[in-house]
C-alpha cells in the first residue's frame, strides 16, 4: 500500500513536471513570436521612414515643405483623406495641396455630397411662384443671376 502511495506521488510528480515543461515551452515560443513580430514592426517603420523622406536642397525647400506639413496636420479628417487620395505618391507643394484641399473644400459637404446640387428650393419657390392657373414645367434663371435669389 505505501509503496501504490509513492508510485501515485511520482506519477502525479511527473505530470506536474511535464504540465510545467510544457508550458515553459509555451511560453518560450510566446515570447519568440513577440521578439519576430517586434522585428518585423521594426523593419516596416524602417521602410516607412525611408520612403518619406524628402531631400531639400534650399531654405525655401525646407520652408515649403515645413508649410505643407503643418497645413496636411490641420486640415479636417475627410479633406485631408480627399487629398491624400488625389495626391498618392506625388511630391506637391504647400501651394497645391492648399489649391486641392480648397477646391474640395469649397465643393464638398463634409460627408462627401457635392454642394452644387443644394439648392434652397424653398426660397427658389417664393420667388418663381407660378401665377394661379399657370403651371411651370422648366424654370430658367436670368443669366445674371450669382444665386442669391434676390434677381
């Protein structure tokens, strides 16, 4: 009997040891993992830093390029999204990404709708009102109107 007791300690002694072996292994292989997966990051940010940066070769460069930085850094999320998409892999300068960013600026709702179909049809109504008995099929502005619907 107290020698099945000590076979049972051993064998359960055994197990511990194997149980803990096993997830020593596990862990290893974790942290082995982990090290690959911070070398990979390391290398893409490498590349990354690589494939940005710019050679000047004048103040007026640098100047130039400092302006386009803070300007990309301060403009809204879905302008700078339009212009990131126009742009691609083009070196432009701080004139024509303020050129871009104002064209889609001055053209776009922020969720992307084009102002150009906006019209106040309520206050176009008041004005063009049809006489009674009369109906309106097409209506056609003067061609001096700027659209301020006071012509």
């Amino acid at each position: 009997m107290q020698e099945t007791q000590e076979h049972e300690r051993h064998r359960q002694y055994e197990q511990m040891r194997l149980e803990h072996e096993t997830q020593e292994r596990e862990q290893e292989r974790q942290e082995h993992e982990r090290q690959s997966q911070h070398k990979i990051e390391l290398e893409q940010t490498k590349l990354e830093q690589q494939k940005f940066i710019c050679e000047v070769s004048s103040f007026n460069e640098l100047f130039d390029l400092r302006v386009y930085d803070k300007l990309s850094d301060s403009l809204p999320m879905h302008t700078l999204r339009h212009c990131l998409g126009v742009t691609k892999d083009q070196k432009l300068s701080s004139d024509e990404l303020a050129e871009i960013a104002d064209s889609y600026e001055s053209n776009f709702f922020p969720d992307g709708r084009y102002k150009g179909l906006s019209v106040d049809w309520i206050g176009l109504c008041s004005v063009l009102r049809p006489r009674q008995g009369l109906s309106v099929t097409a209506v056609q502005l003067p061609s001096s109107c700027t659209g301020c619907l006071s012509c």
